[in-house]
C-alpha cells in the first residue's frame, strides 16, 4: 500500500469523524427545569446552563457534534426518545422499561442522596436505620424513588416519616418541626440558595442512597456505534481539569 494513504485512512476511521458523521444535523437534547443539573438562565433568549448540561455540551463538542436544547416537561422528553422526537436526554436513572428505547451511556454522576440536618447539629448514628430507630424526625420529597432498600426502611416508620415538597422539607427542618429530610447532594444546595435559606443546614456524613446519573439516547435515531464512540469522549473529557472545574462549581458537597 502506498504509504501516502495511510494519513488519509487513518484520519477517516478516527473515532471523533466517524462520531461527527453520524451527527450531521444538530442533536436534540431535551430538558426540563432542574437545577444545577440543566435550567436555562433568564431573561431569554438564553443558554442553557447545569452540571449535566455542560458535561454534555463538552463531549459532543469533542466529538464534532452540534447540539440544540429543547424545554419540555420530563414526561414529554421521554416520550421523544422513544418515538425519535428527541436524541438525548440527561440525569437519567437506568430501568428497563426506559432500556427499551433508549441506550444509556456509562454513569457520570454517583446520583447521592444524604441526610440534612441543621447546622451544627451532630448524630452519632452512622446510617438511617439507626436514626430512625432513635424516634428522629425524617422528611422525604414526595413522590421520589430511593430505591427499594430505603422506601422499605421508611415504610416502617409512618409516624416519623412525612412526604413533602423540598421547599417544605426546608421550612419544617428550620422550624425544628422535623430533625432532617433526604436531598439530593447537588440539587439540595441549589435549593437552598434559591431560597435564602444557605447556611442553615448541612448533611450528616453517612450516604443514604446512591443511584448513578446517565444520559440516554434514542434508539430511533443513534446507532450503538455512536454510543460506543459517545462512552469514549465522555471518559477522556472526565480525565481533563475543565471537566473538575465543572464538578467543582456545581458541587458543593465534598
């Protein structure tokens, strides 16, 4: 083989253009309001801005990608993906009714939830049950999943256990009519700033529940190559000091 093709074939089966080829048109990223992970500042028109949005901005960048975000309602995002309205989606949570149209992509964020309680208030036990089992008052954000482990922990204690708003959850633990509630470790913090309300609380050590952030990608409309090429970019971006100031701007919980 003439060695001057060899530059040439190369360049062609690079990951980056064979990823950028199967992008030619903009990707479509739905999204709802959830911050720090994905909102859109005010007034429009604006960016969108997030921790899982940037993530996702910086990868597709590196892979050739051009990419358009749309709001929606979560349910309106799923429904794209599987009917191919949609290319991707972020902060999801793997099950298999969702595998079933959409790929997902390794993990990118450990998803924890933690304890809160108030500031300067310090419990010896070292993991909920035990908290629990001491009479302590616990608030949890209605209607969330925390897996069946701790929905089952919970279940057992109705008297002690409310399931409110997160909004509410911070106003009773300031008014001490609970001793703590369950938050996210990187939606908590942001709440709690949108309300003034920063300061007033800080999380136990102990990791209540942890269930992996991915994003997903319609089957309708991204090929398993792409995935694949899509897995390879998230790593490498994750291994790069803008990927840490990412992390460290949106994550206040070390």
């Amino acid at each position: 083989m003439n060695r001057l093709f060899l530059p040439l074939i190369v360049l062609l089966l690079s990951p980056a253009l064979l990823a950028a080829t199967e992008c030619a048109s903009p990707l479509r990223v739905g999204f709802d309001d959830w911050p720090p992970y994905h909102y859109r500042e005010a007034p429009p028109p604006s960016r969108v801005h997030g921790y899982a949005a940037e993530v996702l901005s910086a990868v597709l960048a590196r892979m050739g990608c051009e990419v358009t975000y749309l709001e929606l309602p979560w349910k309106r995002v799923l429904h794209g993906l599987e009917y191919g309205e949609i290319d991707v989606a972020m902060e999801a949570n793997m099950n298999d009714e969702r595998a079933r149209y959409a790929y997902f992509s390794d993990p990118y964020n450990p998803g924890r939830t933690l304890l809160w309680v108030r500031q300067g208030k310090v419990y010896q036990e070292q993991d909920l049950a035990t908290w629990l089992a001491k009479g302590y008052r616990l608030g949890i954000t209605k209607d969330y999943f925390y897996g069946d482990e701790v929905m089952a922990l919970l279940a057992r204690y109705p008297g002690q256990v409310s399931a409110v708003s997160d909004k509410q959850n911070y106003v009773k633990l300031a008014r001490g009519r609970i001793d703590g509630f369950l938050g996210d470790m990187l939606a908590t913090p942001s709440g709690l700033g949108k309300e003034g309300m920063e300061g007033q609380f800080s999380y136990h050590p102990m990791v209540v529940y942890e269930s992996p952030s991915y994003f997903m990608l319609s089957r309708q409309t991204v090929s398993a190559h792409f995935l694949a090429q899509f897995n390879q970019a998230l790593a490498a971006f994750k291994a790069t000091s803008d990927y840490e100031r990412i992390w460290r701007r949106y994550t206040r919980v070390r």
